[in-house]
C-alpha cells in the first residue's frame, strides 16, 4: 500500500493536511469518519490496515440501518495521521473544504480472534472484494460489511450495517448526529431520527411513487391528473456522488415552478442517458409511442426533407416523462411554436478549451461591457460544464438572422479586446488554448443546456444563473450542483426571468455598436 497519490495530490506548503508517510498504530485498529465539506458534501471512511488508512468516500453518510447500503467509493490511501485531522482545505487544493471528525474508535475482523491473524483476513477480504469486521465507536457500532460491486464504476464498494444490536430499522441520516461540528454547508434536510426509537425504512430524500408492480422495477405516481409511469429509480445515475435516477427526478420536480417557463411550447432536442451520466448518450429529436397526454409537434426537417416529431415539454408529469427516458440535460429551442422563426432571446456561448475558469470570467465581464455599450441588457449563466452563457431578452421580435448578425458583432468587438485569449475559429483544432465565441448557437432548432438543467457530468452540475456580482474570479462551475440549487433558487428565486421579458430594441443597440 503507497501514499504516492496521496502526496501527489496535495501541496504541503497550503494544506494543513499531514504529509504522507507509513506509520503503524500500536494496539487496536482504528477507524475514524471524517466529514468533509468539498464540493460535494460527503463522508470519508478509513480503516488502519498495513500503516494506512485505506479510505472510501460515502456520499451519503454511513447508517446503523440494514436496508441501507451506503455507496462507498474507494479513494487513495491516507497516512495513520490523518485519523486525528480536523481544519479546512484552502481553496484551490485539492478537496478544498472543511473536515470534521464525525466518529471514531477501533474495529476488528469478524473472522478471528487473533490480532495477527485478523489482519491477514482483512487484507484478504479487501482484496476480495467484501471485508466483514466490526465498529467500536461512538455512534457507529456492531457489525459492517464492505462488499465491492462488480459491474460497476471502478472503485466502487457498499458499506452495509449488519442486523445486530446496534442496528436500527427507520431511515438514518449522518448529519442529525453532527453532536457539535459545525455544518457550514448542511445535506439535504431529511426526516430526523432517533436510533433507539425505530420503527420504519422509508426513504424521504427520494422520488416517491404512489405504487409499485410487485417483483418488477415498474413505478407510477400521479403528478397533475396524469399517471407516469416510472423504472429503475434507484439506478446511480451517478455512483460516485450516490445520485440515482429517482433524486434526478425529485431534482426537477422540485424546481419545475421556475424550470418550465423556459421549456413550454418549445420543441425539445432530446438528449437521453438512460444508463447514467457516465455512459454514452444519444440524442432524440423524433419521438413516437408517447402517451397521449405528452404533446408533440410535427415539424418539417430542411436536412432531411422529413416530418419530425418533436416532443413539448409544457407540465411536471411531461417533465417526469422526459426524465425517466434518461433526459438529465434539458435542451429547448430558443424559439415558441408560435413564432419558431423568431427568437426569444439570443445566446452568446463562451465555450474554452482548456482554460481555467477565471479566464472565462474574463471573457464573460468583457462581453458584458460591449452589451452595456450597446444599451442590451443580459442574463448571465454557468454552462453547467466548462463555459459560460451570456442571453439577451428579444421578445420575439426579431428574426434569427438579426439575433445572429448582432451576436456576431459583439463577439468580434469581445475578440477585439481579448485577441490572445478568444477565438472566433468554429474548428477546434484552430483555437487550441482560447475561449470560442460561439455566435452561431442563434438558429432555428440550435440548443443550449437550458437553465437549472442538469449537466450529465462528474458531480452532477447544474447550468446555474448567477448575479453579476457573482461573476468574479474564484467562480466555479462545480459550485452548483443538483443538491445545492433547490436551495439557492428558494433563497434567491429565479435571477434569469428576464430573459422572457419584453426586450431589448435589437435594431437601435445593433447601431450603437456599429457606429463605434
């Protein structure tokens, strides 16, 4: 076992970490759970074996409760020290965030007696593929499991909790047991519980069905008079975060009050992961066999001279639709069925290489101050990846051509001011290193990711609006995810409304700039 990729990882000269070096404990094995703010709230499992901690990030937090069984994704080895570190990681480092001990104590194999032998037994069972040994700690007692899944995402493991006198049969959740540390950046809220008073296994943080088909992965719930027929919610969608279809769905659900304005009456590009945001997708424009509350509209095809049957997306039980079909990211066309020919906003797509996102920032402030100089107002939005989307409202008003001819000016004034860094080249083999502003996303059925949408992406990004008192440096994309926007859209509302809004005059800011 090496702490190479431990101290590859880190610069020991910002992080208050302990640097990497084999250390045996004496006595009995340790164990400790840390729970560590990153990007994405989780917790860090580490047992003592061999001068280590071999180490597994559990997204959700370990549980007393049998029927849970807690993803756990293997991480690098961390040095002995490391089960007595508490601090923050400073931004920019690698897991930058604050860490807590949430338990710690000692643990043995359940195979032996033998101190000596049961180290052999458990390096076995990790080579294996299924430790079986028993916590001593001060909320997590009693027998566990790690058992390493086959078929899955390299790395990944399930942390499950034996039935035992310490188990508990109701739904646990690590962070009502935070017993003083500081929660900076808190998990979703769920049912609180009392370990010594169990009673039920009922998941509330997940999508919930009305019924299910007994021995079939079949699911149906009513959302607004229409019964949807739902499958394979509790698939990860994403193994390493522990996000599975069903919270994909809840995710949209929640936030479909702001979400929909900007997918009713719009033909949708669909762009389908039914095997989670890890795996190939593929997009679908013509859909057929859908059930006969879901809306379609027929639309001739210039490319291929066809009618195609695109799917509109104007209700929650639509929504939910899209999404069992593997919809993660939601991609509407910029135009109504009403006028298709003219836009309701224009879109501007600062789309980098391989930048750092600071740059993009750059970019974004410079575009914005050309737009002022236009008297355009804007919406700005993350990409919810690695760029960035700037909107102007148009109100219908004005023809794609139009939209487009001014995009390309101001991209051509932002590249103007930033010649090194941006580029106006379509291939990207003539802009290696530079920020592509993409003009030409304002066309009849061109799609961006819309807003809220969820990226098919590690970590599960959102495509965020922000303040422009946001779009600063240190901004992150992977700032925004799937577990924190529900809570940023009821704190802030929705930010990018005015986008739908009346309009900018596209003709009189058209002039201003051409006359500079």
């Amino acid at each position: 076992m090496s702490l190479n990729k431990y101290n590859a990882k880190r610069n020991f000269g910002e992080t208050p970490e302990p640097a990497g070096k084999k250390q045996h404990g004496k006595g009995k094995l340790r164990f400790v759970v840390q729970r560590h703010e990153a990007s994405t709230l989780h917790y860090d499992f580490r047992l003592e074996m061999e001068g280590v901690l071999k180490s597994w990030a559990v997204p959700k937090g370990p549980s007393l409760n049998p029927a849970d069984k807690r993803l756990a994704m293997e991480v690098e080895d961390h040095p002995f020290s490391y089960r007595t570190f508490e601090g923050v990681i400073p931004e920019g480092n690698y897991g930058a965030g604050r860490v807590a001990i949430w338990d710690e104590g000692t643990y043995h194999s359940t195979e032996t007696d033998d101190p000596e032998k049961e180290k052999e037994y458990l390096l076995r069972g990790l080579q294996e593929g299924s430790i079986q040994f028993v916590l001593e700690g001060k909320k997590l007692r009693g027998e566990f499991s790690l058992i390493k899944m086959k078929g899955r995402q390299k790395g990944a493991w399930l942390l499950v909790k034996k039935k035992d006198e310490a188990a508990v049969t109701e739904l646990y959740n690590s962070e009502d047991f935070l017993d003083g540390i500081e929660a900076t950046k808190p998990a979703k809220k769920r049912q609180k519980v009392n370990p010594k008073k169990a009673t039920s296994a009922k998941k509330s943080s997940k999508f919930s069905p009305d019924k299910s088909q007994e021995g079939d992965s079949r699911e149906e719930k009513n959302i607004g008079g229409q019964v949807v027929s739902f499958s394979n919610l509790d698939k990860f969608y994403w193994p390493a975060e522990g996000i599975t279809k069903g919270d994909l769905i809840a995710y949209y659900q929640g936030i479909a009050e702001v979400l929909l304005p900007y997918l009713q009456d719009r033909p949708q590009s669909l762009l389908r992961h039914p095997n989670g945001a890890e795996k190939p997708g593929f997009y679908q424009k013509d859909i057929d066999h859908t059930p006969d509350w879901v809306r379609t509209v027929a639309l001739h095809a210039e490319s291929t001279g066809k009618e195609v049957d695109y799917l509109v997306c104007d209700n929650k039980a639509t929504l939910a639709y899209m999404n069992n079909l593997g919809c993660i990211q939601l991609n509407p066309w910029n135009s109504r069925l009403a006028h298709l020919d003219k836009p309701d906003y224009l879109v501007i797509d600062l789309d980098p290489d391989e930048n750092p996102y600071d740059e993009v920032v750059e970019t974004a402030l410079v575009t914005m101050e050309v737009l002022d100089k236009a008297g355009a107002a804007c919406c700005v939005k993350t990409s919810g990846a690695t760029g960035m989307h700037l909107y102007v409202p148009l109100g219908a008003k004005y023809t794609f051509e139009l939209a487009k001819q001014f995009a390309h000016t101001v991209a051509r004034m932002v590249h103007d001011q930033l010649p090194t860094l941006t580029s106006m080249e379509r291939n990207p083999a003539s802009r290696k290193g530079k920020i592509y502003l993409d003009f030409l996303q304002n066309a009849i059925a061109q799609t961006v990711a819309a807003p809220y949408s969820v990226r098919p992406r590690a970590g599960a990004p959102v495509s965020a609006p922000l303040r422009w008192d946001e779009v600063k440096s240190g901004l992150r994309p992977s700032d925004f995810t799937i577990l924190n926007m529900p809570d940023r859209v009821r704190q802030l509302g929705d930010i990018f409304s005015g986008v739908l809004g009346e309009g900018v005059d596209l003709e009189a800011c058209l002039k201003k700039l051409e006359a500079k």
